[in-house]
C-alpha cells in the first residue's frame, strides 16, 4: 500500500487577499509545509530550552562563556565564508517595513544594504506578511512602480546598479503565524516569511547578480543559529541552488546570545555574513532574564543607556574582535532619528548625535552600521567613509585589543545613572503611542522624532515592570508602584485625547492599547514577549 499523501497547508481566518495566488501558490505553501514538518519539532524543543536557561540564571544571578563549546573558542583556524560581492560593502544599511513606499524609497535611499523587515517593524497582519512579499517580488522584476494616493508624488526604481542589496529578516522563533496551519497547528512565523520568501526569490536573486540573504532575530543560543543553517541546507537543495548560496547575519540582541558569538558563527560558518549589535533588544533581554536579581541589575532611563556604558562597550566591542577574527562583517546599531521638516533646530542636535555614534562606531572597527531614514544616509556614509575609504570593510583591523571578561557583558551597575519620573512617563507615552499603532497594523512608527519598533514598546514595559518589582524610589520621593503607573497612564490617555480630539480618538485603538501595556507592564507572570498577547488581539 502507498503512504498517504501528506497534509497541505490551509489559510484560516483570513480574507483573500488581490494577487495573493501569486505568493501563495501550491508550490511554494508545499514547501513551507515541509519546512514545517522538518524543523518545528525542533523549534519547539529550542523554546522549551529557552525557559530551562532562564531559570537557571534565576538561580544564580549570572552568565558565563560556555564550557562545553570551549574547543570552537580556541580553535584559530575556521572562518565563515567569503562574502559575496553583494555583502561586501555593508557601510551602511537601512532598515524598514515592507509596505510598497518603503520598498522603493530603502532601494533607491543611497544605502548600501536594505534591512527588509517582517519582524519587529512589521505588524504581522495577514496583509502585511502577504503584500510584503509580493512587494519584493515585484521589486526584482521591477514592478514596483508608485503613487502616493495622498500627496500623488510618484515613486520608480533608479537603475539596478544604484539600488541597496536585500537582507530579509522574517519573524522571531516564538511568533507563530496563526493564518496557515497544517492539521490544525499554526506554522511559526519564521518558516512562512524565510519559506516563501526564499522559494519564490532565490534563483531570481542570483539572475541579478546576488542571492537570498537574511537577518536572524532574537537568537538566544548557538543552537538556534544550528537549526537555522540546517533549514538553510534544506532549502538549498530543494531548490537546487548551490550550497552556501544563503548567507545570513545573526542579530546579537539577546544577553545570551553575547555569550556564544564565535558558536553562532561557526554553526552558521558556511552561510553566516556577519554580527549586528542591537540595542533596544539586548536591554529588553537583559531585564527579561535578570529581572529576580536585585538592584545590580536596574537599568536606568532607556535614554540614559547609550553605547558608551561599560557593559554596552563590552557587548560592542567583543562583537567586533570576534567578527573579525572569524572574517565575518560587524555592524553597528541603530540611528533612529526622524528628521523634522519644522524644527532645524531638533535637527542639528540629532544630526550632531548621530555623527558622533557612527564616528565611534566605524572608529571602533565596525564595518557598517543601521540608520532609519534616508536623510541619515550621507550622515553615517561620510563617518565610515572617512575610516574605509575605498575599502569595502575593515574586517582586517582584528581588534587584538579588546579583552572581555564574562562578568562585564552584566556589570549593569557600572552605570552612575538612576530610573526617574520622567523616565517613567516616557515609558508609558512611547508604550501606549506604539502598541496603538501595532495593533492598527503599522510595526515602525515615528513617536517624539525616534523611529520606533516593537523593540521599543518591550524595553518600555520591561522597565516599568523591573522599576516597580524592585521597588525603586525617583528622584522626587516617589515609588514606582502599580498605582503610580496606572496614574501616569490614565493622565497620557487623557492627553492623547486632547491632543487629537474625541473623534480621533475613539476610532483608534487607544484603550485597548494603554489596558495591554498595563496588563504586560504590571503582571507578576512576566510574559516572555509582548507581542504573544498583542498578536491575539491583531486583526
């Protein structure tokens, strides 16, 4: 007797959508059910490892470079691949949603990567993971074409020598997508974006020259980076592309994951292209696993943590070191200014501070860094320019220098600066603008001239939840209490409604985004990701 034939895919729960039969073709949700099949056993077992690790360092307070992977550390000899002539310049990249005016505005900004996003700048609606994708695709055959039907400016690709190379970055391992299911259980978010994405644009990416390229989000350990690179093996050769085709970047925005940077390179060594600091992320991950520390482990402001504290230098700069050590590209942070088109004076100020980032930045041996809008683009261009030159990167500069001991990637109170009020209220007013827009579908949001993403509502609610659990005390004599955070919430809802009027108002999503921000903010369950609750509330 025959083996049955396996399960197909099934769309739940979601409206068609126009041209969607062009991403979601038989073929393509075939492989991705096959993704699925293969690899979420292991995805499964890899988040369970998650919550066994973070409560081993509830028990202990610290962290420390692996034992067992010891042997990798030491051993000079391996580096990853060469990186296509795509990756070689990376000095720098913007980074964006996939909605159809981004597309072409990061292609055409001057840029020499465009971090194409579906994770933390996207809102994971139906429409944004399916249009984004047809909004690549049509990138590639040069489609894409655009007309603003509010200004009517229109929009067109310059030529394809002039455009920024794609690095794709799909969905974190803990999001699933609840729209595509097989026999009932929802596929994870991760395999839908890097499976379409990559069945329908792979062998289209090499006709023009480069090749499907992405950036992994939120991974926590050397493992994760492992199932990746067997995916990765997988897709190759279902396709019948070349192996080492993929090349793949690791976002070290986990306080674990800094642990194991060469491991995560040396899983990844035929496929990885390099390592990207990522702030708001890291801190949000530092207050998510040592939240039962104590004191020590209180961070500031979220303003007040810039990359010249101690810790941060250490994250930084022993990304650096092992990069090039490993010949992989490092890349720097973000720059997320907006620029304003009323106030010249907001502008000199943040123009100043991001000269000075990115200064530091290519001065400290990174090869390229992020910015979030393309009036940024000459500014971050000139400060690598002024270091590489006509290089392409500076991966020979090995930064021998550089010496980082386990307990100074959480040497948390080496900071002189203290939580305050303000801080406080400006966790709440960012919260509350960002979770409103999310839960309306939009993922990157312009809040008080900063480019905002979901990283930033979770640094938000983590230090509201961390200053209140730790009962700190503010600069006025007040406590950070629940009470006090359901005050000051109550007082920024009352004046957002004055601000944008009664009509406005209720027809956003303001309460119900302020109840979500109290309820991740003050609940003793810490959830592990605000976007777990606010996904069950996306429509």
């Amino acid at each position: 007797m025959s083996a049955p034939a396996p399960s197909s895919l099934a769309i739940v729960d979601a409206e068609p959508l126009p041209r969607q039969d062009e991403v979601l073709t038989d073929a393509a949700l075939a492989f991705v059910a096959e993704l699925h099949r293969r690899f979420t056993p292991r995805r499964d077992e890899l988040l369970a490892r998650r919550g066994e690790r973070r409560a081993e360092i509830a028990r202990t307070s610290t962290l420390d470079f692996l034992p067992e992977t010891e042997a990798v550390r030491v051993d000079d000899t391996w580096k990853v691949a060469p990186a296509p002539a795509a990756l070689d310049d990376r000095r720098v990249e913007i980074t964006g949603p996939t909605d159809r005016k981004m597309t072409v505005n990061a292609l055409n900004s001057g840029a020499r990567v465009w971090l194409a996003d579906f994770e933390d700048a996207s809102a994971p609606t139906w429409e944004n993971v399916v249009t984004g994708q047809l909004n690549l695709i049509d990138a590639y055959t040069r489609n894409i074409d655009f007309t603003d039907p509010r200004s009517g400016k229109s929009y067109a690709l310059k030529p394809a020598e002039e455009l920024a190379t794609v690095v794709t970055r799909p969905r974190g391992w803990h999001l699933d997508e609840r729209h595509l299911q097989l026999d009932g259980t929802p596929v994870p978010g991760a395999l839908v974006d890097f499976g379409l994405y990559f069945f329908h644009n792979a062998q289209r990416l090499i006709d023009l020259g480069k090749g499907p390229y992405f950036y992994l989000p939120k991974t926590e350990s050397h493992l994760e980076a492992r199932l990746w690179n067997d995916i990765f093996v997988f897709a190759q050769d279902y396709v019948g592309i070349p192996q080492g085709t993929v090349r793949a970047t690791v976002l070290i925005e986990t306080i674990t994951a800094a642990y194991e940077m060469e491991e995560i390179l040396y899983e990844l060594r035929d496929h990885a292209s390099g390592l990207n600091a990522g702030r708001w992320d890291y801190l949000f991950s530092i207050v998510k696993n040592f939240r039962d520390g104590g004191s020590k482990f209180v961070l500031p402001d979220r303003n007040l943590v810039t990359m010249t504290a101690p810790f941060m230098r250490a994250y930084t700069e022993l990304l650096v070191r092992t990069c090039h050590k490993r010949g992989a590209h490092a890349i720097g942070g973000m720059a997320a200014f907006i620029p304003s088109r009323r106030d010249a004076e907001v502008n000199k100020v943040a123009f100043e501070k991001v000269k000075a980032d990115k200064d530091r930045e290519a001065g400290d041996g990174f090869d390229g860094s992020w910015v979030a809008h393309p009036d940024l683009v000459p500014i971050a261009m000139a400060s690598f320019d002024a270091v590489l030159g006509a290089k392409p990167n500076q991966k020979d500069r090995l930064r021998e220098d550089v010496s980082v001991a386990a307990g100074d990637l959480i040497a948390i109170d080496t900071l002189d600066a203290k939580p305050s009020y303000d801080g406080l209220r400006n966790a709440v007013a960012v919260g509350i603008r960002y979770i409103e827009a999310w839960l309306r579908g939009m993922g990157a949001v312009a809040i008080f001239n900063l480019m905002e993403d979901a990283a930033t509502a979770e640094i938000s609610r983590s230090q509201i939840w961390q200053w209140i659990n730790a009962d700190v005390v503010f600069e006025n004599g007040e406590h950070a209490t629940s009470d006090l955070a359901r005050k000051v919430a109550a007082e920024e809802l009352a004046a957002i409604r004055a601000e944008i009027g009664d009509e406005a108002f209720e027809s956003g999503k303001w309460q119900q985004a302020h109840d979500l921000l109290l309820t991740v903010s003050l609940d003793q369950d810490y959830a592990d990701f605000l976007t777990l609750p606010a996904y069950e509330q996306l429509r």
